[in-house]
C-alpha cells in the first residue's frame, strides 16, 4: 500500500507484518501518524502550562502529521518498506513539504516522550552518566552546553544532545524542524533527547524569555525513557 490512504499505518514497531521489512535504525522507530500524548495537558505544570502543550499537541504538532500523510501519498511513498528513520536518512531526495513535516513530526513523537511530571524524573542510568562524564565532564557540565545550544539557535529550532557513530555523545542544534538524523544536516547522529526552541512551545508562558524556559524544562526531563533509549543506542 503506498501512502496512508485506506487502513492507516498506526506502529511499526507493533505491526508484525512489516518489521522484517523496516531496517532497524531506531530505539524506537517513530509511526507516520500521531500517537496518544503519554500524558494530560496539564502534567507538565508548572514548567509548561496546559494551554501550551494543547495547542501545541493538538495544532501545531497534529498539522505536521496531517502534512506528512499529504507528502507521502503525494510522493509515493510505501511506508511498509521505509521507515520514517529511514525516510529522514534520505530526506534530501523529497520536496522541501517532506522534509518540513517528517523532521517536524519526529521531532515532536520523540519530544512527548521526553517529558514527565516533575518529580518523576529520576537520573541518568550508570552507563549514561559514565559516558555523559567522559564526553562533558559532568552533568552540569553538558547542561550549561546544552543550554547554550538552546539558547544560541536562532529563530525556530532545536538543540539536541546526540550519539554519534563512535558512540560519543555531542550537543548540536538544528534549524526549524531538522534534526541529525537527516542527511542533508550538518550534525549526524541519533538523537538522544533534544528541545524544541520554536517560540509556541514556550510563548504563552515565558514570552520572549527562552532561557527560563530551557531551564525549567530540566524538571520535566524523562531520565527513564532517555536511559533505555541510550541502552538501545549504545
């Protein structure tokens, strides 16, 4: 079936029938459609406000999605025999709608997961920790480099912390909905976690305060999730 018309496509990583044809280039290999937000609009409180995370989930994040499946119908584009990981490797042989929409709605399947109530966020796992101390000398360390990254990407973007073929962790960022999992961008690597820095994931809330964002959204940092996908990485 190519493109997403008729039965959707809803998990490849559940959908037996096509596993063994999707090349395994993720720890958790992303669907073309929007799944479930893991949590209510209001989890993430105080550090993002309900208000935000609905119009983000539900408008901006949901417009990428709807967009994505315009793209790949348009651009035959069989998603039983491509993953979206494996889309994005190639991203430069698409229209300029493909590469928007893809990166953007990666981007922000990944994001949700980041995410949880504060004070359930835990700590980095063993192995993490040993690498983030090898690479950037300690946790405060990768956190102030990380915020620069943040804060320092011009206009609409992302920063991410990102492991790299030799499995050294970088910190790079990406301009609007790029990330190093593309081609075409100038960092490579598989995302570890990253930040949205596009003003709607913040402006309600922090208005042109940026930095009070990136600091606060330390609090909500899923270190469980990001643990097991750094175990599926490295």
């Amino acid at each position: 079936m190519a493109g997403l018309t008729g039965s959707v496509l809803t998990s490849f990583a559940n959908t037996n029938s096509n596993e063994n044809n999707l090349r395994k280039s993720s720890p958790d290999p992303t669907p073309y459609t929007q799944r479930p937000l893991p949590y209510s609009y209001s989890a993430l409180e105080p550090a993002i406000d309900a208000m935000t995370m609905e119009i983000h989930y539900t408008k901006h994040a949901a417009a990428y999605a709807k967009n994505l499946s315009e793209a790949v119908d348009a651009e035959k584009v069989d998603t039983t025999k491509i993953s979206l990981e494996d889309l994005l490797a190639s991203i430069s042989k698409y229209s300029v709608k493909m590469r928007n929409n893809a990166g953007g709605h990666y981007n922000h399947s990944l994001f949700w997961e980041l995410m949880n109530s504060p004070g359930k966020s835990a700590v980095p796992s063993s192995p993490l920790l040993t690498a983030i101390q090898r690479d950037f000398g300690s946790v405060d360390a990768m956190k102030t480099k990380f915020n620069d990254a943040a804060k320092g990407r011009f206009g609409s973007g992302w920063a991410w912390v990102i492991v790299k073929k030799d499995n050294k962790l970088d910190i790079v960022s990406t301009p609007n909905q790029d990330n190093p999992l593309m081609d075409l961008s100038d960092a490579k690597g598989q995302p570890l976690f990253g930040i949205d820095v596009w003003e709607h994931a913040y402006y309600l809330k922090y208005q042109n305060k940026r930095p009070d964002y990136i600091t606060a959204w330390w609090s909500v940092l899923n270190w469980d999730y990001i643990n097991t996908r750094f175990g599926k990485i490295s």
